[in-house]
C-alpha cells in the first residue's frame, strides 16, 4: 500500500538474481568506514531482528541521477514513542550521507520519499533512531552507476532561474487529527561540485545544494532534515503530519550559500 502512495513498486521476480560482489564491498565500506563513524559501537537491529521500518528502491536505476527511495515505518509517532531521526546512507557515494531527517510526535508517521543520487553499485541504507536511544536498519541494493559526476541536463537552467521556488501539496483527503501525506517540491540544482556543467567541459563549478530543511505546522515543528548533494536536483519529497486543526503548514530551505527562502500552505479538511 505505501509503495503505491508513493509512487514506487518493489523489484519483481524476474529482477532478483544471485548475490553481487559489489554487494559485499558495499557491506564492507558500511562496517568498516561508515557505522564506526556515525554510530560507534551502539547495536543496530536489521534483517528478521527488526519490523520497524523498510525501505524499497529500484533493483535497477533507469536514472541513476534520479532514483527514487521510500522508508515505511511500521511503528505510530506518539509522545512516549517516535523515531526521533532517520539517516540515510548510499555506501559507495562521494559522500555517503544522503540526510538526516528529524521527526516528532506531531508526524504522525516517520515515513519517507526522497529522489536521490546513486554514483555506483550500492546499498541504500535508512537508519531509524528511536526516542529512547535503539536504532534499526533496512537496506535495498541498487545498481547504478555515474550520478554525482554525470553532466547535468539542460532543465538546469531552469533550476537555477527559479531556484527557491517551492511547492506544497497535500496527496489525498485530509482528515483532522490524522497523519496526511506532503509533497514538497523545490527548485534547485543542487550542483555535486564534481560535474561538468556541459558535456566535454573541464569547468567544475562549486558545490551548491539544499543543505537544510524546516517544516512547522501551525508553528510547531514536524520535519527537519540535513542534506547533502546526494539529494537529486529539483529536490522532491513525500513526507507525513498531524494536522490537529485546521491551519498553516510552512517551510523553510537553506542552500550551502546561505540562500534562504520560505513558502506556505494553508491546510483546510476534505
């Protein structure tokens, strides 16, 4: 059902295949490089010893510049239990930290949908870390390859002319004091710093991206998240909130260069 509200199917019988190599030297940057730095030595649940989240991605990226990911919590955001952030890693990426999203009670739900980078054969981790310190872990391996150096399309010039722009958008109903789901939509170009800006170019310009995100309803705080250039351009996301009335929804971007920009929704019931 979550894979349907968010747009994204799991791999089908034909696309399952026998264990990649890569897969193990994916595993092995996480263990070796990755957990040890984020997460020192606290237990992580995953596999059959954990049920409260998953996440799905494509078997194979049509585009690895834009992939999709959606994170299904099977866990409720009350006050006395909530998935406080969920991290999000590509293991094999420049820089393996896609984001670190921040939650609350007034979520609803911790789930997640984000388009993201993926620069070769790769696990996609997400990281949940509860209110009272445990922390579970699903993965999905993608194959993919070339995202965070590939030349970006021509649409970029469209980015960068209404870059901040922002869209919001409630999917489906909304019921009062229910979890509603949220499309945000961002114009950015949400540069790598690693690409060409035209094919056959040697001119690298600086990384320039989304590094910050503020949510609030009715001034109180629902997602926040830290991101890195693995998001891809024109930043898209799909997230949840409780609106206990009718009221205002309002989000906050900031760039790497310190751009800010604000856009609101007012949110009524169906």
């Amino acid at each position: 059902m979550l894979a349907a509200v968010f747009g994204l199917a799991g791999p089908s019988a034909a696309d399952v295949a026998p264990p990649d190599w890569r897969e193990s030297a994916s595993d092995k940057i996480w263990d070796e490089q990755l957990r040890p730095a984020a997460f020192a030595d606290r237990a992580i649940l995953e596999g059959t010893g954990q049920n409260v989240l998953e996440l799905k991605a494509p078997f194979r990226a049509e585009d690895a510049t834009v992939v999709p990911v959606s994170i299904s919590t099977h866990t409720p955001q009350t006050d006395q239990s909530y998935i406080r952030r969920i991290h999000v890693y590509i293991d094999k990426n420049p820089l393996p930290l896609v984001g670190i999203f921040e939650f609350t009670p007034r979520s609803g739900r911790a789930d997640l949908a984000i388009r993201v980078r993926v620069d070769d054969f790769s696990y996609v981790r997400a990281i949940a870390e509860m209110n009272t310190g445990e922390l579970y872990m699903a993965k999905s391996f993608v194959r993919a390859t070339g995202a965070c150096s590939a030349p970006p399309p021509k649409s970029i010039d469209d980015s960068i002319a209404n870059m901040g722009t922002m869209k919001i958008d409630t999917v489906g109903e909304v019921d009062l004091s229910k979890p509603a789901l949220l499309q945000l939509r961002i114009k950015h170009p949400n540069i790598t710093g690693l690409q060409p800006m035209k094919i056959g170019s040697h001119v690298r310009p600086p990384a320039h991206f989304i590094s910050e995100l503020n949510v609030t309803y009715a001034g109180e705080p629902i997602m926040k998240a830290t991101l890195t250039f693995s998001i891809s351009m024109d930043p898209s996301f799909r997230f949840f909130f409780v609106p206990s009335s009718e009221g205002t929804i309002t989000v906050e971007a900031i760039d790497t260069e310190q751009n800010r920009w604000t856009a609101s929704q007012d949110i009524r019931a169906s």
